[in-house]
C-alpha cells in the first residue's frame, strides 16, 4: 500500500498468463483467504482462472494474513486499499489491465463503493447480496430500527477480529500484530451504537445518494430471504439510465446463488463469465440486451424454519419498473382487507412484546451447514398483532417490487414502533411470512434527526415494506398483521404505551405483477464450480434454535447455537473452529427487560501451534441508555496471552 503496509493476496492464474495476459477478477473482503472462505474462494476463483481469468482473493487490511490494524468496517483507509489494489493488478504482466470485482456481503459492498471511485482499470462489478445504504440495512440499524440481531453482527466481528495471522505468511512478527488486532480497535458495536442517526458516519461509503458516480456496468444479485432484499431494486431504479446494468433476484438467504438456499441454485458462476466476457473481453455476447431484471417468484410453501427448496417460476423484465407491475391500493378495517373502503372505528395496538419470535434469523446464512433459520408459522405473532384479511382468492394474486402501508397513527407514549407483516393465509390456518416492514415513529419524517413522539397527536405515516416476488393461489387469503413489537429484530422503545390506528385514514398498498407469460425455468444453468480443497472434518457442526419461556417470570427467550465445527485444510494444514451463541430475552410488558448475550470461540492452529479466542458481548438497556458489557481472552495453547474488558453506558438517542 502507499503507506508501506502490505496486504496479502492469493492468485489463480490461467497457464500461460504471463506470455498471454488475461482479464482478472478481484474478490477484496475481510473473512481470511487462508482458512475462513478458503474453500469459498477456491470453488469461485479456480473456475475462473479456467476459464481464462485471473482471480485475485485479497486479504483487507488488518484482516486474515494481511498488515496492519482494522478499526472499523468501510472506512476510508479500506476503500483506498481497494483502488491501490485495482492499480496493482492492472500493472501485472499477467494482467490486460481490465480488471472486474465481484463479492458477497462486505465484498459486495466494497465492489459498490470501489466502482464511486472511477478508477479506470475497473471495466465492471457484480456485488452480491450487498447494501448500498449503510444505515439503512447495515451494522445495527436493520430497516432503520435499532435490531437486537443485528447487534450480533457487532459481536461476531468482535470475535473474529481477534483472530492471528498465519506465522508461516507472516513471518516472526505473527505474534506482535495479534496483539495489536486485539489491543488497538475500538469495539466496533461501540462505535454504531455512539451514531444513532443517520450521520455523516453513516454517510461514509454510502453508495445511496451518488449512484452517479458510478460509470461501469453494474450486475446486482440477491435473494428473498436475505437481509438485503431491496438493494437490487434500488440500483436498478436510480443507477444511471444510460448505464448497462442488470439484477438477478432469487429464493436464497445470504449465499452465492451456486449454493443458493433455500433451492433452486443457479449457474451463477456461468452467468458471471458472460458478465465478465462482454465487459472485461469485450465479447458482443448479448448479455447487455436481455433482460434488465430476472426475477423469482415465489409460490406457496407450507410455513417451516428448515425447508430447503422454494416453489416458484422466474420471470423476466426487459425494463424496470416495468408496465405489468402496478400499484393497487386496499382498504382496510374491521379485521378485513378490501378494494372498497371499510368504515371501521378506531383500533388499539398493543403487542406483547415477544411478538416477532417467529420471525426467523434476519440473515439466514448457510455457511456451516444446513439449519433451521427461515420464518416459522406466523399464526404465534399473528396472535399477538392486529390482523386484517383479505377475501378468498379465486385466482392467483402476484407480487414483485415494494410492499408498503400507509397508516394514521396515534401513540399514548413518547416514542413507539409501528411493525408490518404481510402474510399467505392458507385454508387450513396457516401463516407463511410474505414480507415485513419496521419504522420507529420518531424517524417518520427520516433517520437524519429522529423527532419527538407526541402522546395524543396523530400521525399519518408509510411503512415500507421489503421488497419481494411472491404469488399467492387461489383458495389462500392475504393478511396484514400490525404489531408494536417484534423482537429480536428490533429493539423496543423504552414506554409501555399503545397505538391507535385509524383504518378509515389508512391503506395497503401492493406491487401487483401481471404476467401472463410462461415461466422461464431455463433461465439459468445448473450449478458448476471449481473442485473444494480437500479438508478434513475433525468436529462435526452443530446447531440449535430454541424458543422457551419461563411461566414464572414471564420471560420469553431465543436460544440460538451456531458451532460450525473444527476442520483441517489440506493446503495449509490450518486448523480452524468457530462456535457462537445468541441468547435473546425479553418480558411480555416491561420494554427495559430486553437483553442480548453474545458468545464466541475462536480456535486458530497447525500442529504444536495452537491459538484460542474467547469473547462474550452483552446488550442490554434502561430508560435512558444502552448498557454495554464486552470481554474478549486470547490463548496461545495453554496460556493466556491477553484480556480486555469493556463495560459502557451510551445515551439512547430516538430508539
């Protein structure tokens, strides 16, 4: 880097690419090239470099087998890593000078953020299930509320931030730079939780508000049942017009579509070549002139955490938005939904604040196995939320873009969350979670400068609902549940107060999609990627996701185990093991009862070489603050090496 710290980088060069360059493909994230997505990267880059490109695995700064210290995710510093990486790569014999980037979550951010920066080298990018608003759908502020599961991220980083670099790449002073990771960064959960508004911290690497910048093709992928669902949609409907740019939306959580899950997966890795070829090779193969928008649309499915397959069809869009996708407006009161207004006198909401259990994880993700992580049967929160249902379908109804309600709210408490669910109602009772949507009242006019919640006074405001693709069939019923809860998702505000929603004032309004076309379920490719690294398994995974609740205390928790084993990598012979814990805990009426506890176990090794990290992380709160407890101990075989505490109290600010 221009500063001297150096980053440590893995290659997959096609053979012969030093007499014969070749176009390369930069993956730049944050996750230990070495053992962490070892095998991740394997599958992807090998094929690549198969099929003629360069694939470039680098290592962010502070991170895996790379220099230096990370002080927090997205900051200046790693985006101007990330362009003295494009300049490196480029100026490669091996290279042609175009090069590409493509990743996943934080990588697909960074491909975002990088594509801002204009550097020349950079031909295109292809993020994957990525956000391009940092407040928004990042860190803690998951749809704008502060979430108690998302604080989790706080703590996994915390955990794995502590990890050491390899000694045999990073020479005798492995040990003084294990040190420094864990002695120098702030707790990052610290730092989000000090900019509860949507502040010039936030604004930092946000992609929102300058899609302008960006100059090269952009290819934008997700799934339904990720936590960024929206993001697609978004660049398609405010990346520039002229700009080639495209979106594949699918059933999966947080994974590449080859491994898509829950099923069907995708030839994705195919369908990133011809990405690559037209915009790195300049091969007219035509893929700029398909569809803008491919699109899955998911069809009924029983309500279960663990199934592994979606029902559904793909359809495609040339343009969008697109002339078969409309806004229609429904009524709603007494406990119905209808195409003609309903007079209804006012309603009380008032949820129990275990409302939301039944939510599933807000990031399903797959990376250590199978387990059960997709909504349960809403009919539990149902039962807790003020329902409204729609007529007997006698014809599917379809639904592609942004879900959103309008309401006319009045809270009898200083501050308030109002929480919308849409849900298929099948004929025997059932609930299957369609979409769901979060605003804390004191953000209803933005998230800039959270305004006061005036008991008595009426306020008319928009939920917005995640996007979604969805149909349901004839026989079923579309639900709306309004709840003032749904834990752990979103934290509660501090009053034990009430909404009264006014129906007569208020609305539902839905992206009806009318597609009379057959479904393309040629689409994509079956699924190819490069062979995995042989690894040998030395602890097998481990889940668990259990909800209890203590009759005497009337306490509700959600126990969650997520051991993803211990395994050993052939090419480097590293030893790694994670394990975490979640446990989430809230009363049925006391909003200040709310807590969330956070373990970790990090396990580092090669033969005599043995490092452990042990972390656990604590949230909880009261009127006026979030409470903060944190401790992390590291290990070198038997002994301890190092320990820190924090123990810290931060002003609520709007939530």
């Amino acid at each position: 880097m221009p500063d001297g710290c150096r980053l440590s980088a893995k290659l997959w060069l096609p053979v012969g690419a030093d007499q014969e360059p070749v176009p390369a493909i930069l993956e730049y994230i944050p996750y230990r090239k070495g053992d962490g997505t070892a095998n991740r990267d394997q599958v992807i880059h090998a094929y690549f470099a198969g099929h003629g490109y360069a694939g470039i695995r680098v290592d962010m700064r502070g991170t895996g087998d790379s220099e230096g210290i990370q002080l927090d995710e997205y900051l200046p510093i790693e985006q101007e890593d990330g362009q003295a990486v494009l300049t490196w790569i480029a100026s490669q014999n091996w290279c042609t000078g175009a090069v590409g980037m493509m990743g996943i979550s934080w990588g697909g951010v960074a491909a975002l953020q990088a594509a801002t920066y204009r550097h020349p080298a950079l031909k295109a990018i292809l993020p994957v299930c990525a956000s391009d608003d940092r407040y928004y759908d990042d860190g803690s502020y998951y749809l704008g509320c502060l979430s108690g599961q998302t604080i989790g991220w706080g703590a996994v980083m915390f955990g794995r931030n502590a990890r050491p670099p390899d000694p045999v790449v990073a020479g005798e002073g492995w040990r003084e730079q294990w040190l420094s990771r864990m002695s120098e960064p702030p707790l990052f959960l610290e730092t989000w939780l000090r900019h509860q508004r949507r502040d010039s911290y936030w604004l930092q690497g946000t992609v929102q508000g300058q899609y302008d910048r960006i100059q090269c093709p952009v290819y934008a992928v997700t799934g339904w049942a990720d936590c960024w669902p929206n993001t697609v949609l978004r660049l398609l409907e405010n990346l520039p017009t002229s700009l080639p740019k495209k979106g594949t939306i699918g059933p999966w959580g947080h994974a590449y579509p080859h491994h898509g899950m829950p099923k069907p997966a995708i030839g994705f890795l195919q369908e990133a070549l011809r990405w690559w070829d037209r915009w790195l090779r300049g091969m007219d193969n035509g893929i700029d002139q398909e569809s803008r928008l491919n699109a899955y649309i998911q069809e009924r499915v029983p309500p279960d955490a663990g199934h592994s397959t979606r029902p559904g069809r793909w359809v495609s869009e040339l343009q969008w938005p697109n002339t078969r996708q409309s806004v229609k407006r429904w009524f709603i009161g007494n406990e119905q939904i209808s195409d003609q207004p309903v007079n209804s006198s006012s309603i009380i909401i008032k949820s129990p604040l275990s409302c939301g259990l039944c939510s599933g994880e807000y990031m399903p993700w797959y990376t250590s196995g199978f387990s059960p992580q997709l909504p349960l049967d809403q009919r539990d929160d149902d039962a807790r939320s003020v329902v409204f249902d729609g007529p007997i379908l006698d014809k599917p109804l379809e639904l592609l873009g942004t879900p959103s309600a309008k309401l006319s709210l009045t809270s009898s408490a200083p501050s308030g969350l109002i929480v919308a669910r849409l849900c298929d109602l099948w004929p025997d009772g059932a609930s299957t979670l369609i979409s769901f949507g979060i605003l804390n009242l004191a953000q209803r006019e933005g998230r800039e400068s959270p305004l006061p919640v005036e008991p008595g006074t009426c306020y008319r405001v928009r939920v917005r609902l995640n996007d979604t693709g969805y149909s349901l069939a004839p026989g079923h019923r579309l639900r709306l549940a309004l709840s003032t809860s749904y834990w752990p998702i979103a934290w509660p505000t501090p009053d034990e107060g009430w909404l009264t929603l006014d129906p007569n004032e208020s609305a539902l309004e839905l992206p009806v999609y009318e597609d009379s076309s057959p479904s393309d379920q040629t689409l994509f490719a079956e699924p190819e990627h490069a062979p995995y690294i042989p690894t040998e398994s030395l602890r097998p995974s481990h889940h668990e996701r259990t909800i209890t609740k203590n009759i005497a205390t009337g306490e509700s928790v959600l126990w969650l185990v997520k051991d993803a084993g211990r395994q050993r990598f052939s090419h480097n012979q590293i030893e790694a093991e994670e394990a975490t814990t979640e446990r989430y805990v809230i009363g049925e009426t006391d909003p200040l009862s709310a807590r969330a506890e956070y373990t970790a176990h990090q396990v580092i090794a090669r033969g005599n070489w043995q490092t452990r990290t042990e972390s656990s992380l604590t949230v909880s709160c009261s009127r006026e603050l979030f409470l903060l407890d944190a401790k992390l101990t590291a290990y070198e075989g038997d002994n301890e090496v190092y320990s820190r505490s924090w123990a810290t109290e931060i002003p609520r600010d709007g939530f």
